[in-house]
C-alpha cells in the first residue's frame, strides 16, 4: 500500500437503466432513479436522481429530463458523467474533506461492447475516478447472492434490471455461457403502457406504469395470494378528459407476456449451450433470480415449470448486484481476475 492509499475512496457502482446504487464502506449510499433534468436554455442540469423523477412528464418546454442509460449502456456521455458526479458527491466521510480520488468498480451488461465499455471507463474517469474497474453484472449478482464463483460447480444466475435481462451459467471464476437481451424492465413498461392505451383507451405514462408493474405486476395469471386491483388516472384517447380506471394483476399478466415468453427463450438459449456436466450442477442447484424483474409476482413459478428447473429469487434482488460489486471491491485481490 502506498502512503496516500487512505485518500482514496474505494466505491462500488451498480450503473443502471433505471436505478443507479452506490455502495461505499460496506453500506449502499446513495439508490436513486438514473435520470437528470436539463434547462433547454442553458443545457445545465438542474436535478439528478430522486428530484428529477419528480419532474419527469411534467415539464415545460425549458426543461427536459433525459435517461443517460439506455439498455444497461451510456447512451447520453455528458449527462451520465455529470449523474454520476452528482451521486458521488453525496458520499460523505470524516475524511472527505481529504479525499481526493476514487477507486471504482462498475458493473457492466455481459453483451456490452468495446465501444460501450470506454463510454463507461471515460464518463468514471471524468468523474474524478483514479482507478476504474469493471465486473460483468451476473458475475457481480452471483458474488452478492452468495454463490462461491471459484467453485468447480454450474450455477445459473439470470438478472433482470431495467434495460437488460443477463443470463449467466458460472463457474472456476469464469462466465461459461450467457445470453443478454433487451428485453426487461423499460420494456414490461412499454407493455403495460401499450395494454392500457389500447384496452381501456387510456394514456398513461412511464412513471404510472412503472408503478402497475410494482403494484400489481404478475407472470402468470392464477395467484394463491393476489394483490389488489390498483387504481391508475391518465387521460381519455377518446374525450381528452382525465379518468380513472382499475387494473388487476391478470390483466398485466396479459400484457407483458410476450416478453416473459422473450426472457423464457433466453434461458432455454443459455441452457442448450451449457456443458453437460455444468448442467448437472444446474439440475442440481436450480436457477438464482436478481433484479428487480425477480420481483415479479409468479415469475420463479412460470420458470420453474418452463425449464423444470428448481428457481430461486434472491433475498433482496434489487440490491444483489451492488452488494456483489462491493464485495469485489472489498476483496480485490481475491477478484481481480473478474474485472475487465
């Protein structure tokens, strides 16, 4: 260690579509929606995170928010430098006074390209990272979740977040198999927003969506314990009068079944590539859920019967990706090999 090694934060970062977590000193810090909102007239953000969700869909022409995200990649460099700063900012310490660079480790889509990963390396970088290392999001939830990743056994880990789904069969510190799709929570989203515009012709909007899908959200369409219908308000197509409506879970299941079934494909694709003897693992062990899409209400039950597979949904799976990346950080020498 060098003599100015205490100067140096060690932060993890789960850098999402939908939400960014930040885990520093064993605690995550900082959990807030991956948003800016930007003042048209002078392109400055004004608001990251919590604050500017609230004014999403309902700004004036001065301002805009925008996702720098987009299918678990940077898609906007600037904004998403300037979120992650922001969000770095609101760490604090005894000795923050005396910190003066970062050591990071961000997780990444397994799918994601070189092109993609500088976006990632530079935007940490500009944010006043020292050292930027980058671990693949299923290795980083199969550490968070428990499983030993230097064990000589097939484990399947399948994460579902906002803008991608990564499905993972690991094993010996290595990713055997895997399969990343576009196809996750943004797009369970769109789903239910399209279902409720063209059955109940009412518009809705993301945010009203997204909380359907958390409310009453559900992967099969027969529940032993059933949440309640949600009321939502939007506008009518026909009158442009605002109404009220009532949905129940059996209508999401419905609407976002055609994307279960994409995520369903997915990990029957990652089981036909897995090695024989890794499948005997999996046969043994079953399938491990994170994410928040491991959230969904029947969706380890409507796996379990498509796969004929034993489907485990993680204790906290929302967190279960920055807590993997934190450890990796924490045990940096025990997992420098997993990072890229």
């Amino acid at each position: 260690m060098g003599f100015f090694d205490f100067l140096t934060k060690e932060i993890a970062i789960d850098l999402g579509t939908a939400n960014t977590l930040i885990m520093f000193n064993d605690k995550v810090v900082v959990d807030e929606p991956s948003i800016v909102a930007i003042d048209r007239n002078t392109n400055k953000v004004i608001a990251v995170g919590k604050e500017a969700l609230m004014m999403h869909e309902k700004t004036h022409e001065n301002i805009k928010t925008v996702r720098p995200l987009r299918d678990g990649v940077i898609a906007d460099f600037t904004n998403a430098e300037f979120m992650i700063r922001e969000f770095i900012k609101k760490i604090t310490t005894e000795r923050s006074w005396l910190a003066t660079s970062h050591r990071m480790v961000i997780c990444i889509p397994s799918g994601i390209t070189e092109v993609e990963k500088r976006a990632v390396r530079d935007s940490a970088e500009h944010a006043g990272a020292k050292e930027v290392h980058m671990i693949h999001e299923p290795m980083a939830a199969a550490i968070g979740i428990g499983i030993d990743v230097q064990a000589p056994i097939g484990q399947m880990v399948v994460d579902i977040g906002g803008g991608t789904t990564e499905i993972a069969v690991i094993a010996l510190n290595g990713i055997i198999c895997d399969q990343s799709i576009r196809t996750a929570g943004d797009e369970l989203n769109n789903d239910i927003l399209e279902y409720v515009r063209r059955q109940h012709n009412l518009q809705i909007g993301e945010k009203t969506a997204e909380r359907i899908k958390i409310e009453v959200g559900a992967a099969i369409p027969e529940l032993d314990n059933p949440p309640e219908n949600v009321e939502i308000k939007g506008r009518d197509i026909m009158t442009g009068i605002p109404k009220k409506i009532s949905i129940s879970y059996k209508e999401v299941a419905h609407a976002i079944n055609k994307s279960i079934v994409k995520i369903e494909d997915a990990i029957l694709k990652a089981l036909e590539m897995t090695p024989p003897e890794l499948s005997a693992d999996i046969y043994e062990h079953g399938i491990h859920l994170t994410g928040g899409g491991a959230l969904l209400r029947g969706l380890d039950i409507r796996i379990s019967e498509k796969t004929k597979l034993p489907v485990h949904v993680a204790e906290d799976p929302l967190r279960a990706v920055v807590r993997g990346t934190g450890i990796a950080l924490k045990n940096f020498k025990k997992y420098k090999y997993l990072m890229q």
